[in-house]
C-alpha cells in the first residue's frame, strides 16, 4: 500500500519500545517510559508545493499528540504535523 501524506504532515512508522534491558531484565509496560521517535514513511509538502526536507527511512525525534494513528500490515504508523519533528537522529 502506498499512503502519500497531504499538506504538511509526515508519515511516521513508530519505533518499537526496548521490552528487555541490555543485562536481561523485562520491563513492564507500567514502567516504559513513552518515547517519540519513527522513521519517516513518506512526506507530504509545502503549501507552495515545496518538498519537506525530511526523506523516507530518516530516523526523527517528535513531540505532539498522536491523534492519527493507522495500521498498516499489522504495524503501528502514524500522520504528524511537520512542525512537531523535532530533530533527524544519525548514526
């Protein structure tokens, strides 16, 4: 399926949550504490049709209320306002 954002919104597929610490020990969902991070899925644009300078597989820290979520093939993804990215996470 190919979901091409409209306006100013990025497609987020969220990153998974680390169940189990680096020495082994599984933490709760109670204690996990929520992290804002995805990689970009697709971008929409400007309103002046400019691209977004975001691209497809980017890794992006984001703040904001997930309000849009979907499934797609059994994954969480989500639309957020492009103004809510708040940085590209590299390696």
């Amino acid at each position: 399926m190919i979901i091409r954002p409209i306006g100013e919104r990025v497609l987020i597929k969220s990153v998974k949550k680390a169940e189990v610490t680096e020495s082994g020990i599984y933490i709760p969902d109670s204690a996990q504490k929520e992290k804002n991070e995805g990689l970009v899925v697709a971008v929409g644009t400007f309103e002046d049709g400019k691209e977004l300078p975001l691209k497809p597989g980017e890794h992006v820290l984001y703040s904001g209320y997930r309000s849009d979520e979907i499934d797609v093939d059994g994954e969480l993804h989500m639309f957020i306002d492009f103004k809510d990215v708040l940085a590209v996470v590299e390696n």
